[in-house]
C-alpha cells in the first residue's frame, strides 16, 4: 500500500543523492533536469537562500506541467558563519571550505519546492553539523579519492570524510545528504 497520494512524481535534479533518497521512500518518479543559473538576490536570510533556489529551479517546468503532475526540486546550501558555501569548482575551493568547516559547527539548509498544475508550496529544514579539527591529511585524502565537486560545502556526510570527521549532528541525517525525506513526506499529505 502507497501511503503518498497518486500523483505523477518528478524529480527535477541530477543528484543521485536526492534520487536515492526519493527511491527508498517507494516513490515512483522520473527525472527531468532543466538547466537554470542558480543565483539569488542579496539580503536573503540563509532559510530564504535555499527556498528561492528551489522555486527558480520549478519556473522552467511550469508551461509544461500536466493534471496530475508533482514536481519536485530541491537546493542546500551550507552556512558558515555569514557565509553560504556553495559547490567548489576546484581542489582548492574545495579544501578552504574543509579548512573552514574544520572544528567547527554550521549548518545545513535545505529549501524544497512542490509545484503542481494549481499550486506551489515550499518549505526549508535546519541540521546543525559540527566537524572535529580534521588534518590537512585527512583533508587531501577526501578531495583526491572522494571528488566532492558536486556537493554543497565540498562535502558528503554519508562518505568518509562523514564517517571520520563528523562528532554530532542536530536534525535531519538526509537534510545534509539533501533531502529532508521525513519532512517531504508530511508536506506532500498535506497538499
């Protein structure tokens, strides 16, 4: 028994994370990306950063959207101290953000929108995450084998760099992997 209601799911994104993610909730979906420049305007609080992100990401989808269609589209974004780290382009990038996350505490928001024909909701979750002082060892390790260029904050819990350098998190584990599954769920009962 689908506990979601019958709609016709989709996932605008390229994370095999965020598909992962939707798989093991049973969710039938397909995936449709639609390339958009991923910029807000300034004096967006670090919760408003991640909503607007997701909802440019749904205007693409909108002229196309059928009867029973549920869209899906997601950002997150790690905030440090003022700061949003996005995706590194590079190795450098990516370890001065690891030097910055380094023993310290920040958090992970992400902002998801539900778009259907009549309607679009969005809404945002909060996991504070606290890296021990991780070596520059450790830290060239992770960038070399792991690659993190596709995540927000040059990092992935649910790898090593995870395993070894993360000692608490506060909230959603699956926010930080970029999906706040038990959220979404309420979110789609209640449309």
């Amino acid at each position: 028994m689908n506990w979601l209601p019958n709609y016709n799911y989709i996932l605008a994104s390229k994370s095999p994370r965020r598909q992962e993610l939707l798989h093991l909730m049973g969710i039938e979906f397909s995936v449709k990306v639609k390339e958009v420049e991923e910029k807000f305007p300034e004096g967006l609080s670090k919760y408003e950063i991640p909503e607007f992100l997701a909802r440019l990401k749904s205007s693409p989808f909108l002229p196309e959207l059928q009867k029973n269609d549920l869209l899906i589209t997601a950002d997150t974004i790690v905030y440090l101290d003022g700061e949003v780290l996005g995706k590194p382009g590079n190795p450098k990038e990516a370890e001065n953000m690891l030097q910055k996350l380094s023993g310290k505490e920040h958090q992970v928001i992400s902002g998801v929108c539900l778009t259907s024909c009549g309607k679009q909701t969005s809404f945002h979750a909060e996991t504070n995450v606290q890296f021990k002082q991780l070596t520059e060892e450790e830290i060239q390790f992770y960038i070399k084998t792991y690659k993190p260029f596709d995540k927000a904050g040059a990092y992935g819990i649910q790898e090593w760099i995870g395993f070894i350098g993360i000692t608490h998190i506060e909230g959603s584990f699956y926010n930080v992997m970029g999906l706040p599954v038990q959220q979404l769920y309420e979110e789609i009962l209640r449309l």
